[in-house]
C-alpha cells in the first residue's frame, strides 16, 4: 500500500506540514469519499472511474496516479502508518499479543467512535465480501499491511522480520481481524462494539486455539 497518513475522528487527517502533500492527502481522500457514496447510491460494478473521478473534482488519470485500480480505493487506507507507530509505542515488557491487541483497541477504537468512519468500515467490509475482485486484490493489501507490522513485531522480539514464528504470528492476528469484522458485520452487528468480540477471538489464539 501507498504511504498512509493517521486519520482520527477528533482532529481529521494528521496532514503533512508541506503544501504539496497536504494537497495529496486531501484529493485522495475525497476520491475515496466519492467512491464509497457512488457504490452505495448504485453498486460497485455500476460505477465506473470516470464517474468517481467527476464526483471528486478530479481526472480519471488523477484518480489512477494515487490508486492503481478500482479495488484500490475500496482498500486504500489512512491508518497502516497509524498502527505500526501506536504498536512501536507499546511498553516492551508487553508479550507482541497483548501489544497488538491494546494498538488495535486504540487504532479502531477511533475509527468505531466516528459515525463516518464506522460506517466506511461496515461498507468496506460488505464489498470485500461481495465483490470477488475486491476480495482477491484484498489478500495482496493485507500482505503489505503485514509487512509493516512484521517490523514493528521483529524489532520489538529481536527476531528477523523473516522468522517464521514472527510470519506465523502477523498471519494469526491478521486473520483474526479479518474473521471478526466480517462476523461483526455479516451478524448484523454493527451497532455493536467490535472489540470486544476481537477481545474474545485474540484470545483464543492466546490460548492455542483452544474453545
């Protein structure tokens, strides 16, 4: 994934102090606004790039310079920076389970305490689930995403990023977070708290899978 910039429902994006990318931040994240309003007033496959990109005030050459594909929009984010600098700023004494779990109670408990980003979530969520396209280029964002964190996780346990306890443990968590917020959304969960149910799910994995 393309670099991300923290976003949080109190303030709005943390925007880069320079002009320029300041610009860069904003345009691509009115793209992905009106993305998600068009797939939502007529489908996913119904809404061509031309339309978002005059829905955004943009080019559809703009719209392709910040997200190489359609897919992309839908899975383009503002929070993997986010997350990687919330779990390096975890106490070092915490086991890498107990650190992510508190990072991604911080990092989503912002995104659920906003009415438009809980709600950009939940549709997000039902496109991944929907559209194969979304689906099978979701697997290649996640991979990226992992990526980063594998980092943060190698540093923090003094292990090479490529360690296998180190992949196995990115992919355990990652599928976690995955499995949970489609059960959240697919139940008809959504105006309940997802975290508690990532509480429960992450335990399990704590507890060698055990139920």
């Amino acid at each position: 994934m393309p670099a991300r910039v923290a976003e949080t429902p109190a303030t709005g994006p943390k925007l880069p102090t320079g002009l320029r990318e300041r610009k860069k931040v904003q345009t691509r994240i009115a793209i992905r606004a009106a993305a998600y309003r068009l797939f939502a007033e007529q489908g996913y496959d119904a809404t061509p790039v031309d339309q978002i990109a005059a829905a955004a005030d943009v080019s559809p050459s703009t719209v392709f310079r910040y997200f190489p594909t359609k897919e992309d929009i839908v899975l383009t984010d503002e929070y993997d920076d986010e997350m990687a600098t919330l779990l390096r700023a975890r106490p070092l004494d915490e086991q890498p389970l107990a650190a992510v779990r508190n990072m991604m109670h911080e990092a989503l408990g912002r995104v659920l305490d906003d009415q438009a980003g809980r709600a950009e979530l939940i549709q997000r969520e039902k496109l991944i689930r929907d559209v194969p396209a979304i689906r099978a280029r979701s697997h290649e964002s996640m991979s990226a995403t992992g990526r980063l964190l594998a980092d943060v996780i190698a540093e923090r346990t003094g292990r090479p990023t490529d360690d296998l306890g180190v992949r196995v443990f990115i992919a355990a968590v990652f599928g976690v977070l995955h499995e949970t917020t489609m059960y959240w959304v697919e139940h008809g969960r959504e105006e309940e708290d997802l975290l508690p149910l990532l509480d429960e799910a992450l335990g399990m994995v704590g507890n060698g899978l055990d139920f």
